[in-house]
C-alpha cells in the first residue's frame, strides 16, 4: 500500500514545508506528495499556489496578507532569495487547528530530495505540475518550461524511477508522455465525471488515475485496474474512509493525516 503524505503531511505541519516532509518520513510515508512552482530566477520551489495564500502567509513586515489580496504576491515575478522573506508556517490554520506552527518559508524541490535520499529505505515522490491555459506566462512558465524545469531536476537528482508526475493541467501529461514516454504519470480528477469521460481527455493511458475520493466509485475502481491503470485517490481524512477503500483495494491513498494510518496498522 502506497500511503503518501500529502504535502508532507498538512494536517500535522504546515503544507509544502521542509519540517513537514520530514515529519511524514519520520511518521513512514512511501511517497511524499507535494505541489510545484516557478520562480522569476528558474528556480522550482513548493508552493500549492503560484503565489503566497492568505490562509497561510505572513508578510517580510510581520504582517498577513489581507483576503482577496493573495495574487499581489506572484511567485513568478518574484527571485528565489525574495520568496524566503514570507514565511508560511506561522499563521494559524482556520481548516487545521491541530497543525503545528513553525517558522518555515517555501522550500526548493532537491531541498526535498535531498532530505528523502538520507533516508535508509527509498522514498518516492508524487510530485504535482501546478499550471492552468490562463495562468500561463503570467503565473507560470510555458507548460513546456515548467515540465523541461522539473524534469532537470529529476535527471539531475536520478530520481526518474522513483517519481510520479501529477496534474489537474492535461497538457502538462500529453507534453511529458511525448517527451519523456518513460516517465509515470498521473492524471488528477475533481470534475465530477466518470473514469471512461476523463480518459477521453487524454491520447494515451495514464500510469495512475487520481481522482478526489468523493468521485470515485467501485465501478472506475475495478475498470481502472481491468485496465492496467493504478488507483490513488484524495485527500482521505478520515480513517474509516481509509479502511474502506483499501479493502476495496485502492493502490494507495493521499492523506493530510498519515499519522492515521500508521498509528492503526493498516
């Protein structure tokens, strides 16, 4: 059972963190689940957003980021040296009060890699291509220079075997499938539809099909597999949700809480 941390483990440390992927080794996880994006210098930092959320940032000046003001603070047009003056561990969380608070700021992906290669047992990586058609040049490179981005440092790193790429962005996965037709890809789903409609957006198969759990259903689930197709849905918070859908044989699970399924034996 693949039980990845997602974005390290959110529910416990704040998301996309250095303390926070090093709490999920610690707690077991075999895959860290984490987002990417791009900064005005090239450099490929964790962030869900292209730019600093309100919900979790404080200011260089101590100060939050008032709500509605969050696009103000693009990471594309900031330098890697600018991004750490926010920090992102701090604020409270309104959706995880339990979350730890520690002082933290966005982390570079061989950061991360770099942690997860001390580790005595080999650790994989789910790593998320955050891009949208309207955000391109404006929040983001061309999705081929965020894939050509990322895929340096896969090569650099020798992680290739290792990795799973995702995304909710199916250019990025036809991109990458032509490029780089070795590399494991994952196709996000949050649109509500069945697995047949959503593997008609792309023109080949994916490796995993990830849907969010509360559309996915027993029917995809053994369709998938009838296909050759893995099945790791998210964000499964609750422990009972989890149980159920590893005895219906998911591949794995992508939680905020992996501490859940460690603690029970699953």
């Amino acid at each position: 059972m693949d039980i990845q941390g997602h974005r390290g483990c959110r529910g416990l440390f704040p998301e996309n963190t250095l303390i926070a992927m090093e709490y999920a080794l610690q707690l077991g996880v075999t895959t860290l689940e984490f987002d990417l994006a791009i900064t005005k210098d090239g450099h490929v930092l964790l962030s869900h957003e292209p730019y600093f959320n309100s919900e979790i940032t404080t200011l260089p000046n101590g100060q939050w980021i008032p709500p509605g003001e969050d696009l103000h603070y693009n990471i594309y047009e900031m330098t890697f040296e600018e991004t750490q003056r926010f920090d992102v561990g701090l604020k409270p969380h309104p959706r995880f009060p339990n979350q730890k608070k520690v002082a933290a700021t966005k982390p570079l992906l061989e950061e991360v890699v770099t942690l997860a290669l001390k580790q005595k047992k080999e650790i994989r990586f789910n790593i998320e291509i955050k891009s949208l058609p309207e955000g391109d040049l404006i929040y983001h490179p061309s999705v081929e220079n965020f894939c050509e981005c990322v895929m340096n440092k896969v090569n650099q790193y020798s992680i290739h075997a290792q990795t799973l790429i995702q995304s909710f962005d199916y250019r990025v996965l036809e991109y990458l499938h032509l490029q780089y037709p070795s590399q494991r890809l994952s196709m996000l789903s949050e649109n509500g539809k069945d697995l047949t409609y959503n593997l008609s957006c792309l023109s080949f198969k994916p490796d995993v099909y990830s849907p969010d759990i509360d559309q996915l259903t027993l029917y995809d689930l053994q369709l998938a597999h009838k296909m050759g197709i893995q099945v790791i849905p998210w964000t499964i918070n609750q422990i009972e949700i989890m149980e159920y859908w590893i005895e219906k044989g998911v591949d794995g699970i992508i939680t905020d809480y992996p501490n859940l399924y460690l603690k029970k034996g699953l």
